[in-house]
C-alpha cells in the first residue's frame, strides 16, 4: 500500500489518455487550442539583480538599460509640480447663508438669552463679517482680480442686526424659531432637488 493514497494511479478511463505527471492535457506543443503551462518565473517576475552601491558625486552618470515590463518602477528625476489657479468665487452666497443663520440663532434665542449675551452675539457676527470682508480683498489683490463691490460687507453686517431685532420686536422668539424650521426645511427640499 502507497504512503500517500492520492498519488496511487486511480482507475484509467478508456477514452481520456492519461499523460505524465497525472495532467489531463499534454504539455508544450501537444497541447490542444495552443495552451502552454506558464513560466516558473512568470508570477514571481524575473530575479532582481543585486543593488548597485551609489556612485560618487564626481563620476559620469552610467547610462540605464531599459526595463522589463512589470518590474518595480522608481522616478531619478523629481516630479513637476503644476500650480493650481486660485479660482474666484461666485457671488456672495456664502455670505447670505451665514446672514440668514444669523438671525435665526440671535432671534430664535433671544427670548432665553439676556441682553448682553445677545449683544455679543451681534459684535461676533460683525468681526466674522468684516474678517470675511478683509480676506477676500486680500485674495482679490493677491490674484490681480477686479475689486468686487465693498459696501455688500457692511450692508451684510447692519442689515442682519437691524432684521434680527425687528423679528423680535414683531413676533418673538417661538414664531421666529417656527419660521427657521420652515426656511431651513425648504432649503433642505431645493438642495435635494436640484443638487
């Protein structure tokens, strides 16, 4: 009885030839529809030969052979860097957007918050405004673009304030958070809608 039972012959077939090393279809030229088995050396790559030790600062650059496909691949020259063009914003939405919050925090606050807290709510809001203010004349000058408008930043600044204090004058803190919820809703629904 063999040591190891797989490598007993098993029964042959009669009409399936059997070919050395157990293999169903022969080897090399014999093989049907041109199949080859692959190179030992084909998964692993070729042997890497031994690596080179620097070469001294004075002598002449050796010439490289060229590679083998598939064999590791690393850069003797750094990569060039494109610079990216600083691109302008468009319009002054991003600033509307943290008007328009604005006054929902302050108004929808103000009814639990005493006065003072509510006026350094307002201060905060006028320095974030006109550090926005001062950021973007510095990249307009930067860049070499055309000023845009500058009257837009303070417009920004009071008419929030003015419009925050209206809305708790008129109606008071519960309706004012009423109406954020419904505004912030809708502008959920128009950015689900369209992108």
């Amino acid at each position: 009885m063999p040591e190891h039972p797989e490598a007993a012959p098993g029964p042959q077939h009669p009409r399936r030839p059997q070919f050395p090393r157990g293999a169903e279809y022969p080897e090399g030229e014999a093989a049907p529809g041109g199949y080859q088995a692959p190179d030992p050396g084909y998964l692993h790559g070729p042997p890497r030969p031994p690596a080179q030790p620097p070469a001294p600062a004075g002598a002449p650059a050796e010439e490289e052979e060229p590679r083998a496909a598939g064999e590791p691949f690393r850069r003797s020259t750094r990569a060039r860097r494109k610079p990216i063009p600083a691109v302008r914003g468009g319009g002054h939405g991003r600033l509307i957007a943290v008007t328009v919050l604005f006054i929902m925090v302050t108004g929808g606050s103000a009814d639990y918050i005493s006065s003072g807290w509510r006026a350094a709510l307002h201060l905060l809001f006028w320095g974030g405004v006109a550090a926005a203010g001062l950021i973007a004349a510095g990249r307009e000058e930067r860049n070499g673009w055309e000023p845009s408008p500058r009257w837009v930043w303070p417009a920004a600044a009071v008419g929030g304030t003015l419009l925050a204090e209206l809305l708790i004058a008129l109606f008071g803190s519960p309706a004012i958070i009423a109406g954020s919820v419904a505004v912030a809703g809708l502008f959920l629904f128009l950015v689900m809608l369209f992108g």
